[in-house]
C-alpha cells in the first residue's frame, strides 16, 4: 500500500475517492434529513410511508415518502462507513453509481401512476439518478485510476 492511498485511523490523510464517498454520504444524510422538514418539503402532510400517491417535495421538485427518506439516510450512512479504505469507498461510488443508474431506468419504466412505483420516483428524481449515477461511478473510476507511466516519444 503506498502513502497516497493509506489512511491511518489516527488521523491521517485521506485519499480523494474516500473524501467523495464521505461527502456523498453527508449529501444522502441531509437530503434524507431535508425530506422530513416542513417548508422544505412542501405538501408535508401529503407525505406516505411508500406509495406513488406521496405528495410531499422535496425543494418543490423532488417526489418523496418517508421510504425514500430512509433509503436516502441509509445511502449516506454507508457512504461514511465505506469512506474508511480506498478500496471500499470505490466500491461505494462505483457500485452506489451502478444501483443510481438501475433506478433510473427502473424510473424510466415504471408507470409513475402504478403500485409499482412504490419509493415514489418522478420525472425530476428520475434524471437527477442518472446524474447522480454518471458521477458516481466517474468518481470511483476515475479517482482510483493507477497514473501511467511517463513515457516519451524522444525517449524511444
């Protein structure tokens, strides 16, 4: 293991890809934690535990349940615990990413009207998944990428 990619439990540097999976996992906390507070979340009251008849918004925009708060608290828990190796923070991005982009065809499919779309997904969670997917695994690609060698053409 080298020094770029070691993180000591007493204290020391961590790499860039636990740095995204622990600030992911702080975004999924406090959008998991926005979606139960009125004025935030707007038509509060229409809030069901997992149905597509949730009215509740989050920012005005985003369809929500208690269900899918949860879910969105949980995500960032086990971001923050994966944060704590290299390895598993990649595999948090990367996986978390490849489950985005399941759920954002998954949305593209569902009838938004059926039992069926039981978290509640619409038409704006629908494309942030896809951006939330791309970034992710982007992320856990891209920050774990080993650099290659320097090799010039004079060189040869």
């Amino acid at each position: 293991m080298t020094s770029a990619s070691a993180h000591t439990a007493a204290g020391g540097t961590r790499s860039n890809v636990q740095k995204a999976a622990m600030l992911s996992g702080i975004v999924f906390i406090l959008v998991g934690l926005l979606g139960f507070v009125p004025g935030i979340t707007s038509h509060y009251g229409e809030m069901k535990f997992a149905s597509h008849e949730s009215g509740a918004m989050l920012l005005g925009l985003f369809q929500v349940s208690i269900l899918h708060n949860i879910v969105h608290l949980l995500y960032g828990v086990v971001g923050l615990a994966l944060a704590s190796t290299v390895g598993k923070a990649r595999s948090y991005l990367i996986w978390g990413g490849i489950i985005y982009l399941v759920l954002w065809i998954y949305g593209l499919i569902v009838d938004q009207m059926s039992m069926a779309n039981f978290v509640p997904l619409n038409t704006a969670d629908n494309w942030l998944h896809l951006g939330l997917g791309i970034v992710m695994v982007a992320l856990g690609y891209f920050l774990t990428r080993s650099p290659r060698s320097n090799t010039s053409a004079a060189g040869r």
